[in-house]
C-alpha cells in the first residue's frame, strides 16, 4: 500500500497556487464579465449563495485598493471597540480569570494590527524589533497570495475563543442582558474577522496560495459560522452558564453570524457592477480618443500621401506610409472593448483598395493562420498586404485594363512547423500576368519587395498562374528571421 506523501499534500495545500476560474482577457481593463448571473431573477438567490469568488486581476486590484486606501484602519478600530463591549460585559458579570485568558489572542490581535498598520500600508518605517519586522514582511509581502499571518492566526483563536469565554461567563441573573450584548459583540467580531478573510485579495488573486478548502467554504462560511456559534452557545447552556431567559436569545444570536453572507455577497455584486460599468467607461474613452486622433491627424493623411509619392522617398518607407492611413483609421473607430488591438488584414485590404473603387463585395480576404501570431509576423504581413494590394489597385486603374473585373483576394496560410514555419501571403487579381521580362527587374516595386523579403526575413516573392487564368503575386517568408554568421552570411549558405 502506498504511504501518502504528507511533503506533497503540505506543497500542494500551502505553497502552490490555485485557479477556480480561469478569465482570460488580454488586458485587464477589459474587465470580465460575470458568469454567475442568471436570467431568472428567483434562480438568482440560491445561485449567489453558492458562487465562489472571482479571479481575475481586475477583482485583484479592486480589494487591493479597498485594504489600501477605504478601509484602512475600520476592520482594526471595529474589533477594538468589540472587544472594549465583550470585555466590559466580563466584568459586569464578574468573569472567572480563564474566561479573561481567552480574551488575550483578540487583545494581541487588535494591538498587533493598530501598530502594525503604519509600517504595512503608511510608511516606509521599519519596526524597532525583529519579530515586528518580520510580522510586517510577513503581512507586506503576501497580502496578495497568502491569508496566513501572524495577525490572521491570532485572529483564528480569537473569534471562537471570544464566543466561548462570553457563553462560558456567569449567567448574570438580572444582568442577563448584558451577556447578551457581550454575546452579540462577540458575533460581530467573528464576524469582522471572517470578513476580512474572504475580502482578503488572497481570494481573488490567480496566484492566491491559500489552502483550497478556503475557496471551497467560502460561500459557505457563514452557515458554518451559526453552526460553530451555536454550538459554542451549546456548550455554555450545557454548563448552566445561561439564564432559562436568556437561552432562547443566545441561539437566535447566532442568526447574526449570516450578516456575513450579506456582506461577502454585497462586496462581490459590487465589484462586478463596477466591472460593467468599468467596460463602458473604458468605450467612451476609446470613443473620445479616437475621435481626437481622427480630427487632428486628419489633415496629416493628406501630407503622408503627397510625401510618399515623391520619388527620392525610399520603397520601404514608402509602404510604411502608404499603410499609415489605414492604421490611422483603424485606430479612430476601433471602439469596441475586445477590440483586436492590431489592424486585421481583411480590414486593411478594405481600406486600401477602397480609394481606387473597389467595391468591399469584391474584396475576399481567407487568412488561415491564428490571430495571435508573433507582432513581427502580423507586421511582415501588414506590409507585404499594403504594398501588393497597392500594386493591384492602381494597376486596375490604367486605362488598358478598365475592362477588367475589379476584385482583389489576399489569401494566407502556413507551412511547416517548429523553426521550419513558414508563412505565405497571397494576392490576387484578374489582371494579366507579369511578363518574365518585367518581374522582379531592376527598379521595379516587385524588385524591391522581393529584395527586401530576402534580405531582412529569409523570403522570397513568387508570381503563380492559376487554373481560371488568373495570377496571385505570393510574398513567403519564415516565422524567425534568419541565422547570421558574424560577416552577415545566412547559416548554411555556400561561402562563395
């Protein structure tokens, strides 16, 4: 029988991180969405009872800036004030001395985050003693990953330990009440302390190393919380600690402990609201910068056109231009939030081809490989595109060939895989073919894309006749550019 592996167990519990819901959003500020909501109203109720905790980094960054800069010192001055209730109702009824030292992890817990507030979320000030240094290292450094500190762990006694040491107190006979308050007051500082927990940014973070079961209980702790108190209440009436009277109130106290639930569920709703409202922010924006880019750079489409026609200009940055109106474009009315942020071919080909009359029902555009290739090979494809689908449009406006059908396809697929991958760019037309004469000649724009593919990217340019009489020029080029030797030789090309 295999022995299990306790080391394994402790890591996979303790040390290594945990993903419940994978959001996967290229930028954070698209914010997720919210997969939980229904669209029945009634499903809704038992539905948010149930759901775990978001991660995504927007979630993250949320409670990260509500420990920081909103509640701040509450949680700590709301327990103080706490344990001033339960601790003076102890001595009203004249508490035994161990009901007094079970008080002690919630007075070390309230002192220890008053003092150590100021060093984890004020200043720069380092502690005078080693041990507080390292309780502040401790709290500073995984605020984000671990629930676990030196207050959290006081915290864990100092929640039930309050209930018991009040439920274990003397019945008070007329002064029942105020073991009921003090009761109570214990109930809100279990309450306090949970909260803080499954606020923590440790449960929304995708590198939260907290223990598992963490994420499972939480939509779940509040009715673990009134069976925990009520049995705590339990033990008191089962020691003859509680009034006849009073019985009844300290089990319907317990009832209290489900606020939790309520304020677990209020700060989620309210971080994914904002969420909603985050993303229409984030359009309007876009909107609005658009707009300003549209309306200043306008003017400057005009100048970029006339410089890339002047004949000094060199071929490489004349394609650079010719596509800065496209890009200009694609920018001003690319609003929406998951928005492609590179200019997709097909939109390209539209825009360039669209001056010259080409009418966007006869423009097909079949790119076969992923979205999300390497930047170098979009920006490889952006230029080859502008360039080709130029040549065919403004040859398509010579007189000869004002017969010809207007239409333009950009086809795009891979080959190979690994090192080997090589990527083909091709565009079509009903134009005649190049002669063997004219292509890639000394001067020509063929001649210079062909030597810029070959020099810069390992490529090359091909024309190919097609079936139906029509020709596509192919621009081909492979994923990493190529291998150099120190004198600037490809790798395993013959030395002439």
């Amino acid at each position: 029988m295999k022995t299990p592996d306790l080391s394994r167990w402790f890591r996979s519990q303790f040390v290594e991180s945990h993903t419940w819901r994978d959001v996967d959003l290229e930028h954070w500020w698209q914010m997720p969405g919210d997969d939980s909501r229904t669209a029945s109203p009634w499903l809704q109720l038992p539905v948010d009872l149930v759901t775990r905790a978001t991660f995504s980094e927007w979630h993250e960054k949320v409670a990260v800036a509500r420990v920081r800069h909103y509640d701040r010192l509450r949680p700590y001055a709301t327990r103080g004030v706490l344990l001033v209730l339960i601790a003076g109702g102890l001595a009203v009824l004249r508490a035994d001395w161990w009901c007094w030292l079970m008080l002690s992890p919630a007075l070390l817990q309230v002192g220890l985050e008053m003092y150590l507030y100021r060093f984890v979320h004020e200043t720069f000030d380092v502690p005078r003693l080693a041990v507080f240094r390292w309780m502040r290292d401790l709290a500073d450094n995984h605020h984000r990953t671990k629930l676990l500190n030196a207050t959290g762990i006081l915290g864990a006694l100092a929640c039930p330990l309050n209930v018991l040491a009040v439920s274990m107190s003397p019945p008070g006979a007329d002064l029942g009440w105020v073991k009921v308050v003090a009761f109570v007051a214990a109930i809100f500082y279990l309450n306090s302390g949970l909260s803080s927990v499954f606020l923590d940014p440790a449960n929304y973070t995708e590198t939260s190393t907290m223990p598992p079961v963490m994420h499972r209980i939480r939509p779940y702790a509040p009715l673990l919380s009134v069976s925990g108190v009520a049995g705590l209440a339990a033990v008191g009436i089962h020691f003859v600690r509680w009034t006849p009277e009073t019985e009844p109130l300290a089990y319907t106290a317990a009832l209290l402990t489900l606020l939790l639930g309520s304020t677990i569920r209020n700060n989620d709703r309210a971080v994914a609201a904002g969420a909603v409202v985050g993303r229409e922010a984030v359009v309007a924006a876009r909107r609005e910068l658009g707009r300003v880019v549209h309306d200043d750079l306008n003017g400057a489409k005009v100048a970029v056109e006339m410089v890339r026609q002047i004949p000094e200009v060199p071929y490489r940055s004349s394609v650079e231009l010719a596509a800065l109106e496209a890009f200009l474009t694609h920018f001003s009315t690319r609003m929406g939030i998951d928005a492609a942020p590179a200019l997709s071919l097909s939109d390209l080909v539209e825009k360039i081809a669209s001056p010259y009359g080409v009418s966007p029902s006869d423009i097909r555009c079949d790119i076969s490989w992923a979205a999300d290739i390497r930047r170098e090979n979009h920006a490889i494809a952006v230029r080859m595109t502008t360039a080709l689908v130029h040549n065919a449009a403004q040859a398509l406006q010579n007189e000869e060939y004002l017969a010809v059908p207007r239409s333009i396809w950009v086809v795009g697929h891979t080959t190979g895989s690994g090192h080997g991958l090589r990527y083909h760019l091709a565009v079509g037309d009903r134009l005649p073919p190049v002669t063997p004469e004219r292509w890639c000649a000394p001067g020509t724009t063929l001649a210079a894309l062909n030597e810029w593919l070959d020099d810069t990217f390992n490529g090359e340019l091909t024309q190919e006749l097609l079936v139906d009489g029509t020709k596509r020029i192919v621009a081909s080029w492979y994923d990493r550019p190529p291998i150099r030797r120190y004198q600037g030789q490809i790798a395993g090309e013959a030395k002439s």
